[in-house]
C-alpha cells in the first residue's frame, strides 16, 4: 500500500534540487530558486491526473478537510453528516470548524449508505463528506443526487483513495471539494502532507488563501498583498513537496502492482467457504490499497482475526476495535457532553455522542477484516501468504 515501501533515487532527486538552492518557502524568492516551484508543480500534475481545473497542496489530509470546510463556510452550528468509519480527523475537522458531526450508517461498501444519508438530513444540515475508505469508493453518484436534490455541500474525503476512480472519474472531483492525504502510510506519501482539488475557481481561490492567514498570493511582493479573509497556518513547504511529486510519478505502477497482488489473494480467498467481499460499485476504479472481507458473524470474525496474526499473515486490521477509525471506541467524543472537552463553547449544539445508534454500521464492522495489500510483496510472498490463508479458512 503506502509509498514509503518505495522511496529512492526519484524522492532523493528532487529533495535535492530544492535543498542545493535553500528555498524551503513555496512562495516567492523567485530569483533564489533556480526555477524549482515543487509545490506549485505537484498541483498542476496532480489537477491534471484527477481531472479538475484547480489544487492547492497543503500539510497534510487534516488540514485539507479544515480548508475544505472553511472555503465552503461551513463553521458554527452547521451538520454535516459523516460515516462512523473513517479516520478520527473527519470528526475532528468538523468539530474544529464549530460544526456538527451527524452520523450516517454504513453499508457493506464500507462507506455511508446513501439512505442512511437522506434520512439523516435535517435543517440544519449544510454539507455531506463522505469518506472513501480503505483505497475504494462510496455510492458517489447517489450521494451526488442527494446533495444536489437538498442543495448540500459535498465534501469528498479521499484521502485513503487516492488515484481511485468511479465509472472512469476520479474520487474527490465529484464534490464541491475532495480532500487528500499524504501521510508516511497513505498510497503516495510527502512526509506529512494533503491537497484540495475543485473545478470550482472561487473555492479554489478561498482554499488557496485560508491555507495561508488570508494572502491572496497576487503580486510579487508578499507584504503587499491583500487579505480579504482570515485564514491559517496550512502551508506545505517545498521539501514535502519534492518528495511528493516523486511519489506521484509512480502512483501508476502503484495501482498496477497493487491491483494485480490483490486480485490473485482476493481469487484464492474467493475459493473459502464462508467469506464474501466488501462491496465496491465500481471494482475497475478500486485503488486496491486493501481487500477487505466478510465473516458470518462477529465472534468468528474476531477469531479469524487471532488466527491471521498468529499464522503471521501481516497486516490484517479488525476496524471494529480499532481506536483510530470506528466510533465505537472514540470515548473522547462520547464524553464531549460530560467532561466539557471540547475547546469551542456550543456545546448545546451537539447531540450525545455516547447515545448515538449505529446499528447497521456495527453489523457491517463486527464481521469485516482487511488485508493491506503491499507493493513489496514477491510473487513468492504472495504464495506464502495464499498458503496460509487457505489454512486457516479452508
Ligand atoms: C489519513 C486520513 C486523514 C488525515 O490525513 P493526515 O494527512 O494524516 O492528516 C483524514 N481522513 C482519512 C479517511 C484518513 O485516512
């Protein structure tokens, strides 16, 4: 899965030509650089392959989401629904941003069901971010339908799906925004690192200045320039940047060797009873980071999850417990309420977290494992791996 199993000569290269001239900086000192504009490179590549008219690279998939949601007004007291499975920053960008997180069941694509999503739309709802979790994607287009029949704001949160696409169209175009991560363990990675694309000129514009205290980057001379919103400190500087374009030049070979180890796990296991797969609407435009699997029932689940790490079959993650990336165990959001831990006084706002029922989305989660699919697995790796897979399920 992540870009770090492949970092060499290519990320070194370009770390270098930014670090033989000094301009750390992703603006300005135009005469000092040598003609090396990384960031601003990697945006025009990465707008290019994702289809859209504008990005802006930033610091990371968090930072993303907050620009996102700050270019798009969305702040106090504003919903906006969100799937219980994602990574916690969803939640977090929401609450920073003084809105309410709602939430939406899952379905069996792992992402949120889109009826679960209409029935979760009040009048208070503003935006709709639906998460494309484990390198594939949500019911997009009727997710699309809905926010365009209740006139919401759709926020993509892609940032574990990069270089996935439904029918063709890559995830985090369909939105008002979609949002990217490049954290060490994401698909391609630039240290820490995130972006924004759009097609729409206006959000760009806002995202471009709020990720930098408001400059409206006109002008050669930055103390001149003009600040007409507040913003923050979301800038990625040029060595992130450098490693990043590397990794985006290998994003191809990425998707081709992941797809192709996946599909020959994925056929084995197809071969065992008792297991079926997650859902993908669009299984062409799978990026293929993860297989991700269904048990019967949530008891043989957690069993099998003992018996994969035992065997030593690597990386195979049971969500349902996991801290990190279902609500089930953010204790921290349940005692919101309680414990007043929320650094924003609206308190009255929120509902009880800790009250909240997501029985479809438990039912999902309790039977799913996923299998990260690695790029430096050999053929023999795989092999092994199959092997033991059939041990333990056949
Ligand atoms: C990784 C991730 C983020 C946050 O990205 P960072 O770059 O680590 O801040 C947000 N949402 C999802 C679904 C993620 O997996």
């Amino acid at each position: 899965m992540p870009g770090f199993e492949i970092f060499g000569k290519e990320e070194q290269k370009e770390v270098n030509d930014v670090l033989e001239t000094g301009v750390l900086f992703r603006y300005g000192f135009d005469g000092a650089r040598n003609g090396h504009w990384k960031a601003k490179t990697f945006e025009s590549e990465f707008a290019n392959l994702t289809g859209v008219s504008h990005c802006h690279l930033c610091s990371s998939g968090t930072a993303a989401l907050s620009i996102a949601l700050a270019a798009c007004g969305i702040g106090a007291g504003d919903e906006v629904i969100i799937p219980p499975f994602t990574f916690v920053a969803s939640m977090e960008a929401v609450i920073l941003a003084g809105a309410v997180p709602v939430f939406a069941d899952i379905d069996e694509t792992l992402c949120l069901n889109p009826e679960s999503v209409e029935s979760a739309v009040t009048e208070r709802t503003r935006a709709v971010m639906p998460v494309h979790m484990c390198g594939s994607m949500a019911e997009i287009e009727k997710i699309k339908d809905i926010c365009r029949k209740k006139d919401l704001i759709l926020i993509e949160d892609a940032c574990q799906s990069v270089g996935a696409s439904y029918k063709g169209r890559f995830l985090g175009s369909f939105g008002h925004m979609g949002c990217f991560s490049f954290d060490p363990v994401k698909t391609i990675t630039c240290g820490e690192g995130g972006a924004v694309i759009t097609n729409d000129k206006e959000l760009y514009l806002r995202a471009d200045a709020y990720a930098d205290h408001g400059h409206d980057h006109i002008g050669s001379d930055r103390g001149l320039e003009s600040h007409e919103i507040l913003g923050a400190n979301y800038r990625i500087s040029e060595l992130n940047a450098a490693v990043g374009l590397a990794q985006l030049r290998k994003l191809d070979y990425i998707l081709e060797t992941q797809r192709a180890h996946k599909k020959a796990v994925k056929e084995a296991l197809s071969q065992c009873p008792g297991i079926s797969f997650r859902k993908i609407p669009d299984e062409s435009g799978d990026s293929a980071t993860f297989l991700s699997f269904f048990l019967d029932d949530e008891s043989r689940t957690r069993e099998a999850a003992k018996e994969l790490a035992k065997a030593g079959v690597d990386g195979c993650f049971y969500w349902y417990d996991n801290n990190w990336h279902y609500i089930r165990q953010w204790h921290h959001l349940k005692q919101l309420k309680g414990a007043a831990r929320l650094p924003l006084q609206l308190l009255d706002k929120y509902p009880d977290y800790s009250r909240i029922n997501l029985a479809d989305s438990d039912a999902v989660m309790g039977r799913t494992i996923s299998m990260q699919i690695k790029l430096s697995w050999t053929w023999s790796d795989i092999e092994k791996r199959i092997k033991k897979l059939k041990g333990i399920f056949s």
